[in-house]
C-alpha cells in the first residue's frame, strides 16, 4: 500500500480528502487526514458574528462529519515534516510514512508579533475577529459597548479574506445605525496599503463607499506597536491613531510546523508553483490553500478553485505525467456593505477586478464590483453552500475553476 497524507481538516484539506478519495484506487492508496482539533470553522462566519447577525452554532461543526468513509482521520498535532525520510512526525512520537503529501494547514494570527498587542488590553479594549474566540469576545463587547473611537486595523499583509476588515467596518456602520447610535461612533479604517484594497479599481469603488459611510480612512500605517496604557497605535514614522475599541487583524503568519521543518519563508508560507501547487522544494509534496505563498488571495473560494487543479495533478503525479500549470490565481469574493447589501470581485493573477454581470454575461444575476442585494444574498448562501457542496468537494454550478472572462468590462493589467 501507498500513503496519500493530508495535514491540515480545515477547508483545503477536507475538500482534498473529499475529490481524492474517490479517484485513488482503494486496493493501492491509503488516504490519512491529521488535524489538531475536531471543531471545523466556517471562517467567513467570523465576520457576523460580533454583530450577533449569525451565531455561535451557525459557525462551528465536528471536522469528522465531512471526512469521506476510507479516509483515516486523525486528530494530532503535527510536530515535524521530515522530507528526507518522507515521514511526519506527530505529538506523541507517532511517526506516519508518506508517498505522496499534501500540506494544507493554513494560516493563523500572530498578535505576538506586535509590542503591547496582546498585553493586559487583549479581548477588553483590543480584539480581533479572525478566531472564533475573538469574534465571540467581541461580540459580547459590542452588545454593551456605548460608543466612542472604533479603529478597524490591518497590521501587514498577506492576510486571509483581505476584504474581511473592510467588511468589518462596513457592517459596523450598519450595526451602530440600527442601534440609534451611529452618531456617538466615529469609525476610522487603519491599513498597510495605500487604499482600501490591494487592486486599484476595486480600490476605487471601495474608497467610495467608506466616503458614503463616513468612514475614516488612515493608508501607509505600518504598526510598530499599541500603547494600550494610552489607547493608541503607533506606527514606525511615529504617527498615531487613538481608539476606544481596536478591532485588529495581526499579522498572518504559516503555522510554526512549517517553520520547524525548514519549509517555509519569513511568513512561515511554503514556496509554491503557482500553477501547478507542487512545492518547489520537493516534488512529493504539494500545498494548498492559506499555508501556500501564492500571490493569490488567500480565501476558501481560492482553495476551492485549487482544489479542483490540485487534485488533476496529484494523479497525474502518481501515474508519472507532466503536471499541468493550470491554476490562474482565481479568486471570487463577496464584500458585504452593510444595509443589506454586498459587491462581487471576480479576478486572478493577470485580471484585477472589473464591472460586469456573474456568472451569465449580460444577465448576471450578480453584478461585479457595484452594490446589490442578490450579491447580499449570495453572500448569505455561502454558509449552506460551505457546508453542503464546498468543503464536500461537490463543483459548484457555473463557476469553473479558471477564471472566465466573459461579462467583464476588462482592460488588461500590465
Ligand atoms: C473573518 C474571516 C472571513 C473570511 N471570509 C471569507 C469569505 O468571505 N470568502 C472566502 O472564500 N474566504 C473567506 N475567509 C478565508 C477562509 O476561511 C480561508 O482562506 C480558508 O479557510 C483557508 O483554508 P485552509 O484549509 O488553507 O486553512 P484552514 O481552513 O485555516 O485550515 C487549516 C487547518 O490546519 C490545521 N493545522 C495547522 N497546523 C497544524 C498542526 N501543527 N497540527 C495539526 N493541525 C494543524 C488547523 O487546525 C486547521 O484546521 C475568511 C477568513 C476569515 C478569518
């Protein structure tokens, strides 16, 4: 028998399990799941939470419910990836043989990284929303909160779902509107970049809509520490933000497995083919998802598109065939905007986002980079369709893999 390794049951590594099973012979190939817990998230949730829009439950599931029968699904902390030997070694000095290994293990905040971050302030004045843990705090924080400075932050990039703060602070005006109390709330948006989004006509639009919401905007702040005596952030050009509430992103980092086994870059990340996602180090081993270093976002659709490629390739890998360098960046994002509403981004490495119609040229129903309430309700049927069809690995209809370019309003990036 050969083994098939998956590290990491979160979005990229259940999708993995899930194409994979079927298609490798059952008689030659053992597939061997590894995760450290047995909750599965659904991350994009994190997002509605503190606004108390979806609830606890509606984010959380038993990860062993979407692995697929013939899979052994192990719940370890993985210590160590030892190329050499083709082996990984797990907590309690369980060491598992691979032929072939995929790495999916994501990424996770590191408010360590920043002085004063996570200081005596940490889930009381200062929060984050990209655990589950910080999304529930902050919710609770919210419910009683009576107003004051919100500074929504952004500390470096790459994050995951580089839109999510952006959507954070739309959301935030809504919620404080509802509340009769938008008035006793001035929100300012904190980030890295010079605009609002990575991608200069997406930036536009988005600019826009912070200017429509009266939304402070701060760009080129790059955060040397948080003075959490004084309620400010301080950047490394000494300027400053004061904030009643900081609702910060940390820096995203690969997990330290990566980073004990020489793999990975200042990030943690893995140094990885961007069309074929076999590492480049080591031609058994592929990546996927947010643990990889591709200058694709890093968000479950992506992984889902990846998904679909990586899975091609592994068995052409297996069966001696040239890879194919397939996969294009594509990545597919809702932006919520509060009120009921939300924008779709449809783009890959070459193509930023542009206006347009989705996925039917000329009749949409969804319409890109403009505001509308079906791409609201596209974003609310994310959930079912997370945990019904993407995770599950079933295709979703109309969406392929590559990014089309039909119902664009395109000119070529440089
Ligand atoms: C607030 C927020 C909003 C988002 N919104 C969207 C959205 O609207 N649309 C979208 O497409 N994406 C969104 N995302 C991003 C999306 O959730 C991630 O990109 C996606 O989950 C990445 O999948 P992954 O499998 O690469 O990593 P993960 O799903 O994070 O899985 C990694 C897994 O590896 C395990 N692991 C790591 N290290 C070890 C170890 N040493 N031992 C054992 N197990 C280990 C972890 O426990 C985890 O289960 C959002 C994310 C956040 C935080």
């Amino acid at each position: 028998m050969k083994n098939l390794v998956i590290l990491g049951a979160g979005t990229s590594g259940t999708m993995m399990a899930n194409h994979l099973v079927s298609k490798l012979p059952k008689k030659e190939w053992t597939i061997t799941i590894i995760d450290q817990f047995k909750t599965h998230y659904y991350q994009p949730g994190f997002l509605f939470l503190p606004f108390d829009i979806y609830t606890s439950k509606q984010v959380k599931k038993k990860g062993e419910k979407f692995i697929p029968k013939g899979v052994n699904y192990l719940q370890k902390k993985i210590e160590l990836i030892q190329p050499e030997t083709n082996t990984v070694q797990l907590e309690d000095g369980i060491s598992l043989p691979y032929d072939v290994l995929i790495v999916a293990t994501g990424t996770k905040t590191a408010p360590d990284e920043i002085e004063g971050m996570k200081g005596p302030e940490w889930y009381k004045s200062v929060f984050d929303f990209y655990t589950y843990e910080g999304a529930k705090a902050l919710r609770n924080k919210l419910r009683d909160w009576e107003g004051g400075k919100l500074v929504v932050h952004i500390t470096e990039m790459p994050i995951k779902c580089p839109v999510a703060p952006l959507e954070f602070a739309f959301l935030a005006d809504s919620y404080f509107k509802n509340k009769g109390m938008r008035d006793k709330v001035e929100i300012t948006y904190v980030t890295p970049l010079g605009g609002a989004f990575t991608k200069p006509k997406a930036t536009k639009a988005l600019h826009y809509l912070l200017e429509e919401k009266n939304i402070k905007e701060v760009t080129d702040f790059n955060i040397e520490r948080v003075d959490y005596e004084n309620n400010k952030i301080i950047d490394y050009g000494d300027s400053e933000v004061e904030y009643d509430l900081l609702v910060t992103v940390p820096t995203n980092m690969g997990d330290a497995l990566i980073e004990r086994s020489g793999m990975g870059d200042d990030l943690n990340f893995i140094p990885t083919n961007k069309g074929s996602l076999q590492t480049k180090a080591h031609e058994n081993i592929f990546a996927i998802g947010d643990a990889t270093d591709l200058p694709a976002s890093k968000a479950g659709s992506v992984a889902h598109f990846e998904a679909e490629i990586l899975t091609e390739n592994i068995l052409r890998y297996i069966n001696g065939e040239e890879l194919k360098e397939e996969f294009d960046g594509h990545a597919n994002c809702f932006i919520e905007t509060g009120n009921g509403k939300a924008l779709l981004i449809d783009f890959n490495y070459t193509h930023e986002p542009v206006e347009g119609e989705f996925p039917f040229p000329g009749v949409g129903p969804l319409k890109l980079l403009k505001e509308s309430r079906t791409n609201h309700m596209g974003k609310m049927a994310f959930r079912w369709i997370y945990w019904n069809m993407l995770i599950k690995g079933i295709h979703i209809p109309f969406v392929s893999a590559t990014m089309s370019e039909k119902g664009k309003n395109f000119e070529e990036v440089q």
